[in-house]
C-alpha cells in the first residue's frame, strides 16, 4: 500500500510539473521583428527584481481581489545599446522581464551582450506609463528570441531588414 501511494505521489508530481511552467511557441525571427518595437545588441549593466512598480514607471490594473499583482516582483535590467537594429530608444534602456522562469523570464548576465526583442505595452495587467514620451523602458520575456549574443541571430535580423 505504501509503495502504490508513493509512486501515485511521483507520478503525479511529474505530469504536474509543467502545469506551471512557461510555455512559447517557435516564433520567427520575421514575426518576432515585426511584433518589437525595439529590437538591439546591448550588454547588460546591472538588473534590480522588485515589486515597487511606481519607482519603474508601472501602473497595475486588472482583478487586484483575486490576484495581488503588486505582490509578485518583476526583473528590471538596464542595458547599455550597442547596435539598434529597429525602433526608437535611449543609449540606456531599462528592460522589464518577469522575476520567475514560470512566468516566462529572460535569465540576464551583468557584462554579457543579448539580442532583445521588446515591446513598449506590457503583458496585462502593468502598464508602464508613458509620461515622458522618453521611450527608455521595454518589456520582453522568454517568448520572444531574446537570448544571449548570437552571431548567427544577427545575421538572419540583418537578412530580413534588408529584404
């Protein structure tokens, strides 16, 4: 009896496991292109996970009684531009990526160069709000193509400029 509940136990715990996981569709890098405001070569300065969303420029809507939106931390990293490839920004832009691999974070490396694709409107329910009209924060996660450095990506984002 004992061993039938533990391997009901494991089994569960590993068909379960991805429930909460992040999950993304192969996307193109046409399609991830034509869906960023933002797309650049940069290295990373320095990242800060927080919840105090009104230091970041964020507003929080949606159903805050089911949900406490403010309660769950989010990564902002600062990056210095090397090479813009589409869209309008800073030399220095903050990028706002979510604090947990479940919820689709990008895992960035002080002093490594990234190719990042962003996006000025956030997935709801923050918002960050433009009162400035600067342009200097950016929201991406592990769904776009945003990784680190990668010869070959910036060939292939050069080749469908170009075209």
């Amino acid at each position: 009896m004992r061993l039938k509940t533990l391997l009901t136990s494991f089994i569960v715990i590993i068909f379960t496991g991805n429930i909460f996981a992040c999950k993304c569709l192969e996307v193109s890098v046409a399609d991830n292109l034509a869906s960023s405001d933002i797309v650049f070569k940069g290295k990373m300065i320095s990242q800060v996970i927080t919840t105090n969303f009104d230091s970041l420029n964020i507003s929080i809507g949606g159903d805050n009684e089911t949900v406490d939106f403010k309660s769950i931390p989010i990564k902002a990293v600062t990056i210095e531009i090397d090479t813009l490839y589409k869209g309008l920004g800073c030399h220095i832009l903050t990028i706002i990526t979510p604090a947990s691999s479940a919820s689709c974070e990008v895992s960035f490396n002080i002093g490594e160069e990234y190719i990042v694709y962003a996006q000025q409107e956030m997935r709801a329910p923050y918002k960050i709000k433009d009162n400035c009209n600067c342009r200097n924060i950016f929201w991406t996660h592990s769904c776009t193509r945003t990784a680190i450095w990668d010869k070959e990506e910036e060939q292939a984002i050069i080749s469908v400029l170009k075209n």
